[in-house]
C-alpha cells in the first residue's frame, strides 16, 4: 500500500525509512523476538522501535541485547 502511494505521489519508496514498534513480552526469548524481527525486516522495515511491559528490566535488557547480537547488530 506505501509503495502504490508512493507512486501516485511521485515519492521514491526506497526513499523512505520504514519503521515499526513492537514489545517485548515478559519471558520472550531472544530467538523469538530475533525471528519477528526477521518478520519485519523480509516485510520491508528498516527499524524496530522496542518497548516493553513496565519498565525494563536486567532480564528484559539482557533479552534484547542477545537478540541485537544475533541480527547482527
């Protein structure tokens, strides 16, 4: 749908920075959230923006930072 309005606009799609936000649920591995986040990338999204539930967490951070590990990041 970006793509078709792109078009009718005149807008260069690849252009555009596409960016989603997503949360990190309490007790979610890093493999889980590795692979939504290969989701979104096949999908065409350039940046996760994370959030969690309450506030962050060791455990929480440490989830996060292996999956960064793992993407490549």
């Amino acid at each position: 749908m970006l793509q078709r309005l792109c078009v009718e606009v005149g807008r260069p799609y690849d252009e555009i920075e596409k960016t989603i936000g997503t949360r990190l649920q309490p007790g979610e591995s890093a493999a889980s959230f590795v692979q939504r986040c290969r989701t979104f990338a096949d999908l065409g999204i350039d940046h996760v923006g994370v959030l969690t539930t309450g506030p962050w967490t060791e455990e929480a951070v440490a989830v996060l930072a292996e999956a960064v590990e793992q993407l490549g990041g």
